[in-house]
C-alpha cells in the first residue's frame, strides 16, 4: 500500500503523508498490501499469500526508486544481467520481511483502535488547514495517491501497530556506563600528524594515446557509453489555472454568491480599552495595582492615572488606550477581562498577565457585523471565480478521464473535451523530459514496457492542484551504443587521467618504501615540488580536511616515542596522500553532553540490531515456499 502511495503522490503535501506513516526502522525493500484471492501466487510466508503482482509492483517501486537515484547511471547499473533478478529478489525479500512482522504483531497481541486511528490522521498536519483537520484535505490527498478512507486507516493501523513493536524494543535496550565511556575516549582523542598531498596532474608527461587504446577501452567498456532509452510523447495536458479566461462573472452572480456566504464575510466584534499596568509577579506589583484601583472607584481620573502610574509607556502617551482588537489577539486572562465589560460596567478588577496586573477601563465596543458588498466585492468576485473554475475543471475532469477510457487508442476525442489539439512532444529520456513530462508518476508509465507495448491511452494523471494529464506513447527508442567518434575525445581523457593516476600511486608506493627503509625522499619531493605538511592536530569529526584522510588516520597505530606511524591513501577527489602520525592525545576529562549523545547513539545502535535479529529470526523460523517456481 506504501508503494501506492508513492506512486500516486503528488506535491509536498502528499509527500509528507509518506514520511508519517513509514516507519522510522523502514523494513527492506518496499511493501505492498495486495496478495491473496484467486491471483497468482509468488509466496507463501507461514500459510499467507503474497500475490505475484504484489511482487511485480513491488519490483516496479523498487527499480524506481534506483532510476530517479543514480540518474544518468541507471541505465549502467540496469545493463547488468543480474541487475532485474536482483532487484527483484530484494523487493520479494522486502514483502516476506513485513508479513513476518504483520504475523508478529497479530501473535503478540499488539492492537491499535479505530479511535487511535482516527486521532492519528486528525493530528496529521498535512490533512490540516489553519491548524485544523479538513476532510476535503483529507480526501483529495488520498484520492490523488489512489486511496480509499478505509485502506489508509487499514495501512495506517498496521504501522500504528509496527510502531508499538518498536517502541517495546527501543525501550528494552541499554549501554553500560564502560561502554560509553569507550566510546567516548575514542570519540574524543585527537591526532597529530603531517600530510603529503600527491596529485595526478603532477605527472602528466605520459604521451599520446593511440588509436588502437582507445578502441580497446570502448570495447571493454562499451557499458558506460550508452545513449539512454527515449520516448515520444501524445499527451492532453488539463491546466485548471488556464480555465480562468473561460469563467464570466457578472453582477448577479457576485450578489447572489455575497447572500449565500455571509457568513464569510464578518467583521468580528472589536474592542477599544485603555489599561493601566503595573509590571512584575510579586506581590508589591500586585498591591500597587489594587491601589490605583482603589483611587480610580474613588472618582480619580482613569486617563491621568495611566499617564502617571502605567508602566506600557507606549499607551500611557495616549491616556492607557490601546488599538482595536478582537478576541484572541491579547494575553488570554487580559483577553478574557476586556470582553466581559460592557457599558454599564466599564472597569476591571485587577487582571493578572505575564506581563504584570493590569486595570482595563472599556472604551468602546465594535458589535460583529455582515460587511456590506462594496466592501468585499473584490473578495467575493475572486471566491466566485475560484469556485467557478474549480466546478469547471473538476467536470472536465471527469469527461477527459472518460473519453479517454471509452477510445483507448488515440487522444483526438480526449483533446476534443478541452478544445485543444492532442501535444507531442520531440523523443526524450527519463533524466531530460519537458517539464510538463517530469513527473515521477508520469514517467513511470511512459517508461513502463507494459504500457508502451499496449499503445494505449493511460489513466488521467493527477500531477498537482487543478492539474491533470493523460498520456500515451507513441513511438520509442531502445537505449543503444553511442558512436565510437561522439566518445573518442573522451576516453583519451579518461585514459590520459588513469595513467596519470596510476604514475602518481607508483611515485607514493616508492615514497612509502624508501621511508619504511629509513632513506631520504627529499630529492624526489624536490623534483615534484611537494612538501609535507607543517604538523597538524586532528580531531575525529574534522571537516577542513578530507575525509579518507582522517579515517585513515584514526586507523593508525600509536606510534611509540619519537617514531611516527606510516600510511598512505586515496583522497575523496582522487589525489594520495602520505600521513605520519607522531602523536595521540588522549581526552583530559570527560565531556557530559558528549557522552550522552553517544549513549543515544549506541541504544539506537542496539535497537536497530535487535530488530533486524528479530527479522532474522522471524525468517529462520518461517515457512516460506515459492509455489510460482515450481
């Protein structure tokens, strides 16, 4: 069902509904929640089926995921003979791992309530508006990644219940004080040394690449020079922001739309008060203010008192008046007091904040109130367009998703429902497709075997707010090998950079053995222009210098007295580099924060390892067979 989701999401809202429900120990592989009934069946996990399409759409999920991740490599990485078997076999993998831990959850009694679930997705934030749930919210979201109300509070029920599995098995791990403490010293030692940076274009004197070399590298590597498969397009694109033109409002409309939602247009009760503060929560604050109550019943003037004895320098300038404000706007015991006085009884007693205590004299009271037409005849023109146009698209909708189900083989009477002429677009691969092609969910399809070879219209495609598509695909390429002459220049430069690659690793071998047998290497820094480094103390977690570099630093023994411990390695951006450790320095004291991270670290740590045990043992106790392989 996940992978439903996946496929059917659109924008971050959508996305976001993923990222809610997977769990945070995302089990291997991607899920499916079909299977059973009268389909095929690929597994039997304990007695249960998992249908063939679950592993197909599983499959499908899965080599997704790998196109839109390595990009422009995929199609190297899927050339592999292995690459489907594999692929395939990690996603069955997946499936028979989640049905395990479905049994048991169920074994162990682990339920969820359906009120627990409809709290669940009431919380979720992405079915919110205004910080409140919105079933239409709700609704469109799961109508968009192609979900039912009551398959996603079943799915949702289902990773409630996986939830309460980890928790039980984060909250029964823990780390012994003498492991952190470990840890921690590892953590935090540094390291002195010095770095000699050997670099390939330091060895460039390698001569001319023959013709013969390079036709050898392209026949042996003919993988890594393939022009990716390519597709071209028919498609009828729905822009709901292009149905505007074609919405009229008229003036009866407008007032017929301002009678029937008044209720949108209501200028809340406002309220003008004038206070006097006395700041601070003690209880001398407190007897001040009461005091200047107590002058203010006994026929003082409010205005004086509050230019005189406010602490709010700001409206004291103004006899303690304050602007209009509606409810909820202020402190909420202040807010409380200011809507309870009315005319007959226009002061306070004195109110408590957490700005101090306040005395609040009414000034003037704003009653809620219909605004009248000319003042929100812009706004209601804008709702009536807006709902208009919805109603438009949503009809249109429907009528495109029909015509283009009812004449499967063309998109003429598709294109007709709009008025428009049916779009082609030029051939294109997965990673250079127009903007209006770009979508995961669209490129799934038009890069689907099935699909093409059926030549049929697709379903309509939701690609956003008000936004829809159908596709199908009319012609295609198959990827194929580039032309030696489009890839001669660059296998020159590849293979001039391997063999100043490998120049530069000899000269850092010869280093190393002319340093281990104690002979001097002055004369050959000398002849590069290379030096080492003046000495340099590392931490573990240093980021100004490279990575591989580091690792392989803290990789190194403890030199003894006056001697250096030797490597060398490969740097992230392809350079070597030569280190000498002659110094370890060990944590003077015991850093608190740090050690509890490194406590959170290892129980995490732990946890992980239990449950993928719990995984482990789960399948070594099943019974699984492959009724499709026999």
């Amino acid at each position: 069902m996940l992978d439903k989701m996946r496929e059917g999401s659109q924008g971050v809202a959508a996305k976001v509904v993923l990222i809610v429900i997977i769990l945070s120990f995302a089990l291997a592989g991607v899920s499916s929640y079909l299977g059973g009934g009268s389909t095929a069946v690929a597994v039997k996990v304990n007695g249960e089926e998992i249908s063939e399409a679950s592993v197909e759409q599983a499959y499908n999920n899965e080599r997704a995921r790998l196109q839109e991740q390595y990009g422009e490599q995929f199609d190297l990485i899927a050339s592999s003979p292995d690459f489907a078997q594999q692929v395939r076999a990690q996603a069955t993998q997946g499936l028979i791992s989640e049905r395990l831990i479905a049994q048991a959850i169920d074994d162990m009694g682990l339920r969820v309530g359906d009120e627990q679930v409809k709290n669940e997705i009431r919380n979720m934030p992405e079915f919110q508006v205004d910080g409140k749930f919105n079933n239409e919210q709700y609704l469109a979201l799961l109508r968009r990644a192609s979900y039912t109300p009551a398959n996603f509070s079943a799915s949702l029920k289902q990773d409630l219940a996986r939830r309460q599995l980890l928790q039980m098995l984060v909250g029964s791990e823990f780390v012994l004080p003498a492991e952190v403490d470990l840890v921690n010293e590892l953590q935090a030692q540094k390291r002195v040394a010095k770095v000699l940076t050997v670099s390939a274009d330091k060895f460039t004197d390698i001569g001319q690449i023959s013709e013969q070399e390079v036709q050898t590298y392209y026949d042996n590597n003919s993988q890594f020079f393939q022009n990716p498969e390519q597709v071209r397009v028919e498609y009828v694109l729905l822009d709901g922001a292009a149905l505007t033109d074609q919405i009229t409002v008229n003036q009866a409309d407008v007032e017929n739309y301002y009678e029937t939602h008044q209720s949108d247009y209501q200028r809340t009760e406002r309220r003008k008060v004038a206070h006097i503060l006395v700041q601070g929560d003690s209880e001398e604050a407190k007897e001040k203010a009461a005091a200047i109550l107590t002058e203010i019943n006994s026929g003082a003037d409010f205005g004086v008192l509050a230019s005189e004895k406010s602490d709010d320098s700001y409206s004291a300038k103004n006899n303690g008046e304050l602007d209009w404000f509606e409810r909820g706007v202020m402190d909420e015991s202040f807010d409380q007091a200011a809507f309870l006085l009315t005319k007959e009884a226009p002061l306070s007693e004195v109110v408590k904040s957490q700005f101090g205590y306040h005395i609040i004299k009414l000034v003037d009271v704003q009653e809620s109130e219909t605004l009248p037409l000319a003042d929100v005849e812009v706004q209601v023109k804008a709702a009536l367009q807006k709902d208009k146009t919805s109603e438009l698209y949503y009809e249109l909708q429907q009528r495109l998703s029909e015509v283009a189900f009812e004449s499967p083989d063309n998109l003429d009477e598709a294109a007709g429902v709009l008025n428009s002429d049916v779009q082609i677009s030029e051939f294109f691969s997965a990673d250079q497709a127009p903007a209006e092609l770009a979508e995961k969910s669209v490129q799934q399809i038009v890069f689907d075997l099935n699909f093409r070879e059926e030549g049929m219209n697709s379903d309509l495609i939701e690609l956003g707010d008000n936004k829809a598509i159908v596709v199908r695909v009319s012609d295609y390429k198959d990827a194929s090998k580039q032309p030696l002459a489009e890839v001669s220049e660059q296998i020159q430069a590849q293979l001039k950079g391997e063999k100043s690659q490998a120049q530069a690793q000899e000269f850092v071998e010869s280093l190393m053995a002319k340093l281990n047998a104690q002979e001097s290497i002055t004369d050959d820094l000398a002849a590069k222009g290379l030096e080492f480094s003046s000495n340099l103390t590392f931490a573990r977690d240093n980021r100004s210098y490279d990575y591989q570099v580091v690792q392989k630093l803290f990789k190194l023994a403890k030199p003894a007295a006056e001697q250096v411990s030797r490597d060398w390695v490969t740097t992230a951006n392809g350079d070597f580099a030569v280190i000498e450790l002659s110094q370890v320095i060990e944590p003077a004291t015991a850093d608190n924060q740090a050690k509890e991270q490194i406590t959170q670290l290892l129980e995490r740590s732990t946890s992980e390892a239990t449950y993928q045990a719990l995984v482990t043992q789960l399948m070594a106790e099943a019974e699984i067979t492959y009724p499709a392989a026999g």
